[in-house]
C-alpha cells in the first residue's frame, strides 16, 4: 500500500507562515495581503530591484547639508551655479541681464533646482516680459491716439503747428535725453505736458532774439480764437466797421471775423 501525500489546507498554510517571524511583525498592515511565504518572497525581491544606482533616499528634516547636495545633485543639479545652461531654442529675442541672470542661477543651485527646472523658469520668465513689452506698447500706442484725439480738439487747425512747436521746445531745453524720457514715461503724451511745451514752443518762436520774432503768424486753437473774437466784439473801432457796410474796414473785419469763427468750430466744417 503506498503512502499517500498529505494534503495541506491552504487556509492553515497561509496562517502558518507568519508564525515563523516576529511576533511584533505577524500583524503589521503592510502584510495583510500576503498570503504564504512565496509571496513574501516575490514581493521582497521586487523590492530589491526598485532600488538601485538611480535611486535616492529623500533626506529628512534634520538632514546634513553633504546630504542634502548629494541628493540635489543625483537629481540633475550642477556641481556649481555656473554649470547651468541657457535655453536658446524658442526663446523671445530679448537682452540678457547677465548679472541678474548670475544671480537666478546662484538662487537655483542653493535651492537644487537641475537644468531642466531652471530652462523651463527662464523660458516663462522671458515669454512672461515679452507679454508685458508688447502690452505696455499697445497701451502707449492706445494713450498717444487718445492724446492726439484730444489735442487734434483742443488745437483744431492749429494741430499740426502747435505739436511741432511743442516737439521743438522740448528738444531746445532738454535734447534727445528729454525726448526720449517724455516717450519712454509716457508723459509725452499727456495733454497738459504737450500744451505746456506748445507754449514754450509759440515763446521761443515769438523771440527776436532766439526765435523768428513777433510779426510771424501763427495758428490759432479754437480757444485762441474764441477768445479773439470776445476781444474783437469789445473793440467798437473794428465792430462799427464790421457792422458798416460804408465803412473802409468792413471788408477787412468781415474777412477777420470770418476766419476766427472758422477756428473757433472746426468741426463745423
């Protein structure tokens, strides 16, 4: 009669085998779902292989600086802040700051950032101004045309004379310096700023020494005109011979009038 083989219940088996550990680990939750020693075994191999050269430890709160590098720099930090590369594909045209840009790289290394990390903060950091550059521009561009708007009102058809007197004066007393400051603040394009210099400019102009003197003409504004023409109606001489048909200088103070009501409303036109 031969032997026969015992038949081992599964269940039992699966009890047993954390019999032969620890009895303080028999219960740990990490091997709830471990079901005989094979599996242990499957699962402690697996784990072996998951560590390797490439894997590194995290360093804990009360971690040495040595530590703390060795970790930074298994993860792709440099060995010094001049290590770092400067991404060039793709990147907005715009100047380099090398000292600032000296100093991002000394942050980035103390804080173990690697180069991909720093690429990517350079990469936002330049498209992120190049957004500010072009909207700060459209800004500018949307306050000359409303300045215009506004002295192209104010001046009527003496725009294009009293702007170039105003340009002019700015650059007698402060040069290109001056201009490019009025355009890079955008104080140029402030209205009391170009009236101000406007009338500078009509200064100077009327100036016998520096400029063509009192007897050349001038644009007026249509406030200039209006308040021509309230002087004019105060002056009985030309208003009687602007109301005399008879009189030598009707033509004339008609003509006169004339004119100043047309720059006074331009847009009656």
């Amino acid at each position: 009669m031969s032997e026969e083989t015992p038949q081992v219940d599964n269940q039992v088996a699966s009890e047993d085998w954390r019999t032969a550990i620890p009895e303080e680990l028999q219960n740990d939750p990490s091997l709830a779902d471990i079901q005989d020693i094979g599996s242990l075994a499957k699962g402690y191999v697996h784990a072996q292989k998951m560590i390797g050269s490439d894997k590194v430890a995290i360093p804990g709160a009360n971690a040495e600086q040595e530590e703390i590098d060795t970790f930074f720099n298994k993860l792709g930090r440099p060995d010094t802040p001049q290590g770092y590369e400067s991404p060039t594909d793709n990147m907005p045209d715009l100047p380099v700051n090398e000292e600032m840009r000296s100093q991002f790289y000394e942050e980035a290394h103390r804080i173990g950032l690697n180069n991909q990390q720093t690429a990517a903060l350079l990469r936002w950091e330049a498209e992120r101004t190049q957004g500010m550059i072009a909207a700060s521009q459209q800004d500018s561009q949307a306050s000359l045309e409303k300045a215009q708007d506004t002295m192209r009102q104010e001046f009527g058809k003496a725009f294009e004379q009293k702007m170039d007197m105003a340009k002019s004066a700015a650059q007698e007393f402060g040069g290109d310096e001056l201009l490019e400051l009025l355009d890079k603040t955008g104080l140029g394009n402030e209205p009391v700023v170009i009236k101000a210099f406007a009338n500078i400019g009509k200064a100077i102009s009327n100036d016998e020494i520096i400029g063509g003197g009192g007897r050349q003409g001038f644009m007026m504004s249509p406030g200039e005109a209006k308040a021509q023409i309230a002087t004019l109606r105060r002056d009985p001489n030309f208003m009687g011979a602007y109301g005399d048909t008879e009189n030598i200088g009707h033509k004339e103070a008609v003509a006169e009038m004339g004119r100043l009501f047309e720059l006074a409303h331009p847009s009656d036109e």
